[in-house]
C-alpha cells in the first residue's frame, strides 16, 4: 500500500466489524479498576457495526491526503498476488485465512456486533 497506493484485498465486498485497541484499552482499565461487577461476564468488544473495504480505502485516502485505490481480488489471486509482493508462506496463509473470514460475511450479521464496549465504558465505540 505504502508504495503502489493500493490497498489490495478479498473479502468479496463484505463488512469487517473492525474493534480499536483504544476500546479495549479503556474497557479493561474501567474492568480492572473495578472488578467486582464485572466478576463472571463475558464481553464481546466490537465496533459499531461493519465497514467494507472500499470504505477502508476511501478513509486511508483522505488520512494520508493521497488516493488510496481498493482492488479487490479473488482468494487465489490475492494469494498468488501476496506471493509476488514477496510475503513469507505463513504471512501469506494467515492473510488470505483473514480474507476468507471476512468473506464469509460473518461480521455483516447484527448479532456480529454488540454494545459491550458502551455498557462498560459509557461512550460509544470507536470506529475507523
């Protein structure tokens, strides 16, 4: 992406529930500073819903101030397309597992996000 401006994907044109690692953040300093109501829950930390990933590419576009084009690939082709970009076999088998994953269209279903972040936190959650 840094030098073609490309951001290169293959999730078939399906959301990605994407979570900050601020969320997370602060929803484990409020847990671990107050740890009592929190005691044998489970939380499911999200988003606030699904982004695609031509959404993703029109953000980065405006971010960095250059055009950051989304070409979106099937899953062989984004392999073979990882391999001539250089990637080693496990980066490339872990991408391409991220890629099926998000074209399974899992993270599009309602029930793939939740309001954990804001029940723990009080503030909506982050989106990109």
């Amino acid at each position: 992406m840094r030098e073609d401006h490309k951001f290169i994907t293959a999730s078939y044109g399906m959301g990605v529930n994407y979570v900050s690692p601020n969320d997370v953040a602060d929803c484990a300093v409020v847990v671990l500073l107050n740890q009592k109501p929190h005691r044998n829950k489970v939380y499911n930390l999200t988003g606030p819903g699904p982004i695609t990933d031509a959404e993703v590419a029109k953000l980065l576009t405006k971010h960095y101030g250059t055009n950051i084009e989304h070409v979106e690939l099937g899953y062989h082709a984004y392999k073979e397309d990882c391999r001539k970009r250089g990637l080693p076999e496990w980066q490339i088998k872990d991408a391409a597992s991220f890629e099926r994953i998000k074209a399974s269209g899992v993270d599009e279903m309602s029930s793939s996000y939740t309001k954990d972040i804001e029940k723990i936190t009080g503030v909506k959650p982050e989106s990109l």
